[in-house]
C-alpha cells in the first residue's frame, strides 16, 4: 500500500472509501506502454495544430459527457458537488476560443485525486485548442474517474491524440522524462512539483517543419530572427521557433516596447522581466468567490445530508 493506495505488481485497487468495496482493478502502464502512447501522441499532433481553433474547441466540447457519479463512488464526493465539477470542466473551452497562441507539441498531464475530472480537463482543454496532444495521467486514488475524462475526449478527437497512462510514481517519472514530451503540466503536492521540475531539467524539444527545427536545434533559446517579405509568414513561423523573443525582419533589442515582456526559453533560463508578465510573476493571483446567504445555507444543507 502507497499512501493508502494498494499497488500491486500490475494492477491498482481501486476502492470505495465509504465501504472499502473494490470497484475495480486498473492495469499498470508499462514503460512500453507509455512510450507508445507518447509516439501516438507525436504522431497525431500536426494534422490537429492545422485543424482550426473554432472546430477544435467544438469537437473538445462535444467530448466531454457527464461522469459525475463515478467521482461519488471513487474517492467520496456528494454527487451535487461532483455534478458541479463535470459541469464546471465541461465549460472551460469558452475562454480559450479565444486565446491564440503558440504550441508545445505534445503535452503530460498529471493529475492530482481531489478534483479527478476538473483537473484533467483544465490542463487538456487549453493544451489541445492550443492544437497540441496530451498524454494523461490520473492520480492512482482515482484512476477510473481519470479514465473516463479521457475516453471522453477520446471519443470525439483524431485517434491518438489523447493518451492514457495508469499508475503511480513510476508510471509519472517515465513519463515527464521521456525526450518525446515537450510540456509536463500538473496539479499537485510542491513535493511532487520540484520531482518533475528536477526530472525535466535535461531539456526538452520541439519539431517543426526543417527551417524551424533548425533554428531550434540548440540547447539555448534567448532571441531569434526571421526575415521574409510576408508578415503572415514571419508571424507563423516565429510562433513556432522555441525561443523568448523573435524579431521579423528585425534585431528583438531594436524596436522593443517597453510593455514587452523579455523571457528567455530552454538553457536561456524561465521567467519575465519587462512589461505585464514581469511584475506578475512578483505577485500570487487570488480568487475572492462570494456566494449569498441563501447559497451559502443551501450548500450547508446538502453537506450535512
């Protein structure tokens, strides 16, 4: 037993915490598997980055169903606040229609147990209508409730493009090491955190077309330029090229704002200075939620059930 979690050599034994039944045996993703799912991932990525942001997004939402009840019987939830959560993450592709922004390629998830559906899917939401593929991992406390987030997604999306992996640590290291994985993004303990931080702190990579994997074939990624006599072209290929900054048809020192944000990528380190992004990363964003008195009692009411 992990942390209250029986592993056995293959398998997790997913339990009921209100009775202690099994639900369920879930299998164990061998290294092997996990290689597989990141290859099929790659594989699947560029034909859906091509894909249009607004169909993305609609065929994103259309593959979220309902899976609330499973969250009640996995790890202990009242349904009215597991309704709630699917409901919530169900929702999330109507900010980023609107966002636009560069890839990552291929994208981990990791996932903690208290929010099983929630957080899988405000990390895989964004990640694919950005037009990158994911790779997910459940927390092993609430493997199914994981899995049917996935195979939802998976119903509506290109083959491939959705990976599952299952299981604990192990599964997770192989995972967040692996060179085909360009992003790891997580939800979890700081403990958790600095392991993947650490783990990822090899270097991770980015395929393009040849041009762009040329200029990205470098350990360092400060500033880069590109010259061509078509702004949509110069926007297009910089978006793609791993670096903080990119000048079209330009040095990124000459003619920069002072509202833009200076970053460096890879080996040129993390972090902003300048502009917006560089006096926020100084600061912790917080949400204040009010709620009335008659929301507040109905709320109280339903937990004391």
């Amino acid at each position: 037993m992990v942390q209250g979690v029986i592993i056995e050599a293959d398998h997790i034994v997913d339990t009921n915490p209100a009775d202690g039944s099994v639900i369920a045996r879930v299998p164990i993703s061998t290294p092997a598997v996990v290689d597989e799912a990141l290859q099929a991932a790659k594989a699947a990525q560029p034909s859906w980055e091509q894909t249009p942001l607004s169909e993305r997004c609609e065929r994103i939402a259309a593959a979220v169903a309902s899976i609330a009840e499973l969250c009640v019987r996995e790890m202990g939830k009242i349904l009215s606040e597991a309704t709630e959560e699917v409901e919530g993450a169900a929702d999330k592709d109507e900010f980023v229609r609107h966002v636009r922004a560069a890839n990552e390629c291929v994208v981990a998830v990791c996932a903690p147990w208290n929010f099983p559906v929630d957080e899988i899917l405000l990390l895989a939401i964004p990640a694919l209508a950005a037009g990158n593929a994911v790779v997910v991992k459940p927390s092993e406390v609430a493997p199914l409730s994981g899995q049917a987030a996935v195979e939802a997604l998976q119903a509506g999306l290109p083959s491939g493009l959705v990976g599952l992996v299952q299981g604990d640590g192990a599964v997770g290291q192989r995972l967040v090491e692996s060179p085909l994985v360009d992003m790891v993004a997580m939800t979890g303990s700081s403990a958790t955190g600095k392991r993947i931080m650490s783990a990822c702190a090899g270097g991770l990579k980015r395929l393009e077309a040849t041009a762009v994997a040329l200029a990205n074939d470098s350990e360092y990624g400060l500033s880069a330029c590109v010259y061509t006599g078509s702004a949509a072209k110069g926007a297009r290929v910089a978006a793609r090229i791993k670096t903080g900054q990119v000048g079209i048809n330009n040095w990124p020192l000459i003619n920069a704002a002072a509202q833009c944000p200076w970053a460096g990528q890879k080996g040129s380190g993390f972090g902003y200075h300048s502009g917006e992004d560089g006096w926020r990363q100084f600061s912790s964003p917080k949400s204040l939620v009010y709620a009335t008195a008659e929301e507040a009692e109905a709320v109280f009411r339903e937990l004391v059930k």
